[in-house]
C-alpha cells in the first residue's frame, strides 16, 4: 500500500471512531443526566467514548502532520489541524470534569468549533482522501 493511501486508510479509521463518538455525544446530551454513571467498576461510557475520540484526534494529527491535499490544499490543511487542536480541547477539557453531565456534552456538541472540525472530517473523507 503507498504512503497516501496508508494515510488515507489512517485517516478514516480514525474519523469512524470520531463519528461514533459524537453519535453517542448526541445520545448522551439526550438523556438529562445531571450526573455521569460509572459502569460496574469501570469509568462510564461517556468518557469510554471521548477517550477514544481522543486518541482518533491524535491520530489525525499524526496523519495530517505528513500533509494532506498537496500545494492546491496546503492551506486548508493548515485550518484543518487548527481544528483538530480545537476540538481536541474541547475533549480534554470535558474529560478533565470530575463528572459529566448531558448538559455539558450538549453545549460541547453545539460549538460552532466542533462542528466545523466535524465538517472538515467529511470534505476531507469525500474530497481530499483519494476514492474508496
């Protein structure tokens, strides 16, 4: 497999595992919990997702790092890990709560950042990324 479809095949990976987080983002901002719930004796499944949306944002940072869309693109992949970063913190800063309420998630899933890092993920996956 070439460098570019290595990172392509990175890349997606990674953004399955961010849209399936932010699919439970949104059920979980649904549900009005006030407080988060630790299941059995493990850590909840909240922070089971933002922890793996966080190392998928990594992941975009490391493929990204090697350049995405040549010299037409260089530009957008400029704003494209300043979003990553964003939403990377928006991440970190709800994993550094001592519990996470519905409310929190809600107002981290409606930030403008957050969706436009979201919608950089699809025009990269059906523009940038070479065809499946």
């Amino acid at each position: 497999m070439t460098d570019t479809l290595q990172q392509a095949a990175a890349l997606r990976a990674a953004f399955d595992v961010i849209e399936e987080s932010y699919e439970f983002m949104l059920a979980y901002a649904a549900q009005g919990r006030k407080h988060e719930m630790a299941e059995g004796a493990g850590e909840s499944q909240i922070r089971q997702y933002l922890r793996r949306m966080l190392a998928a944002l990594d992941e975009c940072s490391t493929a990204v790092a090697g350049g995405i869309g040549g010299r037409d693109g260089a530009a957008f992949a400029e704003r494209f890990r300043g979003d990553i970063a964003v939403a990377r913190s928006v991440v970190s800063l709800l994993l550094a709560q001592p519990s996470i309420s519905s409310e929190m998630v809600d107002n981290s899933n409606g930030l403008i950042a957050l969706r436009a890092f979201l919608t950089d993920v699809f025009f990269v996956d059906q523009v940038v990324l070479p065809p499946r």
